[in-house]
C-alpha cells in the first residue's frame, strides 16, 4: 500500500536545510531525517541546491596509491643499488609448495606450473620484498637514471 503522508514534511525540509547548510553528507541526512540517501540527494536535485566543487574520496585514494607505490619503488632502488644485490647467488635448497609459501619464503618459481617438479625457491626473503636477494636481481632492474 501506498503511504498516505508526504515524504517530504516541512519538518524534514527545515532538517535538510540546516544539515545541507552544516555540509553533512547525504547519508548523514538521510540517517537524520529518516530518509534515504538516494531520497536526499534527489530532493537536493529537484531544488536545484548544489554544493561548491569539493575533493572526491576517489583523488584521495589514488594519492595514497601512488605514495605507497613510490614508497615501493625507493626502497627496490635502494636495495638494488646495495652491493649485496650485485653478489648474491641464487640457492634455491629448500623449495616449498604453493601451500609453504609464506612471508618467510622467497615467492620465485622454480620450473614451469602444472610439472610434476614445480615447486618455488622458498629461501628467506629479503626485508620488504618477496624474492631472496639472488632473485630479486632477476626480478628488478634499475635504470640507469
């Protein structure tokens, strides 16, 4: 059945205002009002109320990406400049399977997948990287730059 009462009350209108007004979110007036935040954010469109251009979660997070990311890059560089890099040997003596694998094995693979013999290096991994150092020789290459 249909709800006889308006959705919109001057009451709730007076509430719009003032929270829109405050800057709450349409899910902080919705949660207030006892409507939904499609309804507000609909309501807000047909009285044609528009907020000044303000920065969207998704531009915060691809920042926080691509710091990490950075992050992540320095500290590859720094460890490839190492001369322990340069002269580490690959040993691979304890192999693991893919159920082994953990943060204390080097994740390199040995061999081809789906071969009976496929297994991967399972050596102690270097601090912050998932290959042991004669791996991670392999695995990242600076450029000259």
């Amino acid at each position: 059945m249909l709800d006889p009462q308006p959705t919109w009350t001057q009451e709730r209108l007076d509430l719009l205002k003032s929270a829109f007004d405050a800057g709450l979110s349409c899910r902080e007036i919705g949660d207030q009002s006892g409507v939904s935040r499609n309804a507000v954010i609909g309501k807000l469109s047909r009285l044609q109320w528009k907020r000044e251009k303000m920065i969207a979660g998704p531009k915060r997070r691809a920042v926080a990406r691509t710091s990490h990311r950075r992050t992540g890059l320095r500290l590859r560089r720094q460890f490839l400049r190492s001369v322990e890099i340069h002269e580490a040997p690959i040993q691979s003596m304890h192999t693991c399977s893919l159920f082994e694998l953990s943060a204390q094995t080097c994740r390199w693979p040995i061999s081809t997948p789906g071969e009976e013999n496929f297994s991967f290096c399972g050596s102690p991994p270097m601090e912050g990287l998932p290959y042991c150092p004669g791996h991670s020789r392999l695995a990242y290459r600076v450029s000259a730059g």
